[in-house]
C-alpha cells in the first residue's frame, strides 16, 4: 500500500499504471480502495464507442487474484463455487459465483485453469479482501492460496479490432483458438503471458490479460501504440450495462432496501450455476437448485410463487426521454411500486443528431417484483420516478429472461 498524493492523509492502493494514467490525462478517482482513472481526456462517450468500433484498453489490476494450487485444488474449489471446476481442462475457464447457504451471492467471479493442479480465481476489487477470507475458511484437503493481485497485473482489451492489435505483440501462433473462454499461456518480452478469451463489455471479440507487474507499463504502451485506446471506469461501466451485465454491488448483493438478492434474480445465473443433479455438493447448492426451478418458469412464461424469487433484475431502455436512470431510482407498473433501479446510465446509440452529437439514450438495469409479466411476451411498460419526482417511461428489452 502507498498513500496517493490525490487526498492528503487518504492510503489507497495504485496498480502498476498509476502514473501512466496520471501522466496520459486521467482523471483519476478512489474506487474499492484504489487510485483509477474513470475516464481520460477524450470522456466516457469516447471510450465507449472505440471500444464498440475499434478497441478499448481497460486497467484490471485493481481486481483481486487468487491462485490456488496443489492436487486438491479442484476437488476444494468444487466445494466452494458454484459452477464445476471438473468441466474445465486446462486452457478453460468459467463464470462462477461465491455463494452462501441462502442462496445469495458473496460475490461473482471468473475461474480459469491453467493446468491440472493450477488455477486463478479473479474477483471483485471491493470483495477481495472478504472473499480470500472467506474461501481461506472453508478449503479442504491438499490446497495452497495464494494472492496475487499485487506481483500479476491484469489488463483487458476489448473490441472488434483487438485481436489485430494483439497480435502485433505476441508471439505467432500463440494465441488462444477462436472460442470464449480459452486461455493460452504466450509470451511477452522476456516474461510469461497468459491471454484469455474473457472479458464484461459484451463484446464478441475480447482479451484479458496477465502480465507480471513490471511489465504491464511496456504491454500496455504498446497496446496503445497499435490503436487501442485508453478506457476509465466510466466507459467499462456504460459497456457492461448495455450489454445488461450485473454489477456486485448493484444486481448481486444487498438490494436498497437491505434484502438479499438471490443469485438467480440475474439471467446470468444460468452460466454460473452448474447444472443440479449428482456430482460434488457445493455451498448453496439446495437454495440456488430451488431458485433454478423457478427462474425456468418465469422463463416460460410460466407464474412464480415468488418465494425463492420475489424480484428478478431486468434490463430496460428509455426510447422516448433524455433524462438518464440512476440507481435507486423507484419503478412501478400499472401505478404499483414494483421495484428500483439498480444501474443506471445513458450510452451512444451509434447515430449521430444534425450537428454531429452522438445520440444519446438511458439505458439501466432494474430490480422488479417477479410477477411483472417478463417471459410473457408482452410489451412491458414501466414508469420510473427520481427524487424531485420526474419520471421516465421505459420498457423491459425483450430477452431479458
């Protein structure tokens, strides 16, 4: 830990391109402890759309990385994620969560193998430092932790033209086959580099990399070199909303009025929930197989009893209005208070008004009763209220559940 020169007395953490981002024109924020830039001179709305037309380059090394080594490591990481290191060879990886007993999320994470008895678990910078105690309390057998998050740096580039960009630096041939969620271990400069498939902006076309520390200032200068451009955390925020992506802290978590929110509530379960039937138990598993089944019927169509899920997250979209959705904000449907924002923001539509400005559009992830008709059908309205009592008419994206 150092203590930033931003806020006299403040310690918080840098990762290793603090002073890049300092010296390149980032505007630079606290945020889970560390000192990021959440946008550069070029704005949110900029970086946004070079990563959707071109390629965006992401500093991830605030989050935290665990690995866990030794011949029970898979057999010990089974136990305590939610989805089935089992089903990964080497050069996979997946999207797990954390659970609890009841069902809820301690966080949501990104699992990859790199070998047989090798594995890194990437969670949220918020978290880190709860989830290593957490999991450090409850592994069995012949397994080794070990924190990562300071040697490792973690940078992510995500775009149509990122693997062009890519390739101008890594070796030929190295790079992993064409299909989500593999890794392969490269090289760079004279030190190891492991490049996976992964990333949270939506994109098709998306890199996540790990870098010792001391090189990450060089991969990431020349990353910049061939065309990528610099993102802060406004951007990575409005990329991973609209591609309805949940947030810990806002879709996973507590909701605002302090309720637990259950893991299915999110779509995104789907894929980071193993499949219920035999095989290892896992923490939460009887929970989140009772919130599955009902999550499958809303699905359909089909009514919920609302008991394992009283609110599902959904995504909407203001296409009438200008005024953005922030979190908190209160949702009703048919004059009934259903529900909250739990995300919100406006993000470039990709056309362009008469002078030339990016049109705009609020976009936002909401939190509803599951009763509200989502697998229906139907066109689902909804009105959304802010504190002084302005309202925005939105509707639920279709395909949401």
């Amino acid at each position: 830990m150092t203590t930033s020169d931003r806020t006299a007395g403040e310690t918080v953490r840098r990762t290793p391109l603090h002073d890049w981002h300092r010296a390149n024109g980032g505007r630079m924020v606290e945020f889970a402890g560390w000192d990021m830039p959440v946008q550069y001179r070029s704005g949110i709305v900029a970086e946004h759309l070079a990563t959707r037309r071109r390629a965006g380059l992401f500093d991830v090394s605030h989050m935290g990385r665990f690995r866990f080594r030794g011949a029970g490591a898979e057999a010990a990481l089974g136990r305590v994620l939610t989805n089935d290191p089992a089903r990964l060879a080497p050069g996979r990886s997946q999207y797990t969560f954390i659970a609890n007993e009841r069902g809820g999320a301690e966080d949501d994470a990104y699992l990859y193998r790199l070998d047989r008895d090798d594995f890194v678990l990437v969670v949220n910078a918020s978290n880190a430092a709860h989830d290593r105690a957490w999991l450090e309390g409850r592994l069995e057998g012949e397994v080794r932790l070990a924190d990562e998050t300071e040697p490792v740096a973690m940078v992510a580039l995500q775009g149509p033209d990122s693997e062009r960009m890519l390739e101008t630096i890594a070796p030929p041939g190295s790079l992993p086959a064409t299909r989500r969620n593999e890794h392969a271990c490269s090289r760079f400069e004279d030190a190891g580099l492991v490049v996976a498939r992964t990333g949270y902006t939506g994109e098709a076309v998306c890199f996540e990399l790990f870098v010792e520390a001391g090189r990450a200032d060089s991969l990431w200068s020349r990353l910049v070199a061939s065309g990528a451009a610099p993102v802060g955390l406004g951007a990575r925020d409005s990329l991973r909303l609209q591609a309805g992506l949940p947030l810990y802290g806002h879709e996973l978590g507590d909701d605002p009025d302090g309720v637990e929110i259950p893991i299915f509530a999110n779509a995104l379960a789907r894929f980071g929930v193993r499949s219920p039937g035999g095989g290892t138990d896992y923490v939460g598993r009887t929970a989140l197989e009772r919130q599955r089944e009902e999550f499958d019927r809303l699905r359909r169509g089909e009514a919920g009893t609302g008991q394992f899920l009283p609110r599902v997250v959904a995504p909407i979209a203001v296409f009438g209005g200008r005024r953005p959705l922030r979190a908190g904000q209160k949702v009703l449907h048919d004059d009934r208070h259903v529900g909250f924002v739990t995300s919100g923001t406006s993000v470039p539509t990709g056309r362009e008004d008469a002078a030339g400005r990016p049109e705009m559009r609020p976009i936002g992830l909401v939190l509803v009763d599951s009763s509200v008709p989502y697998g229906s059908g139907e066109r689902v309205r909804l009105r959304v209220l802010d504190a002084r009592g302005n309202e925005n008419e939105a509707e639920i994206v279709p395909g949401n559940l």
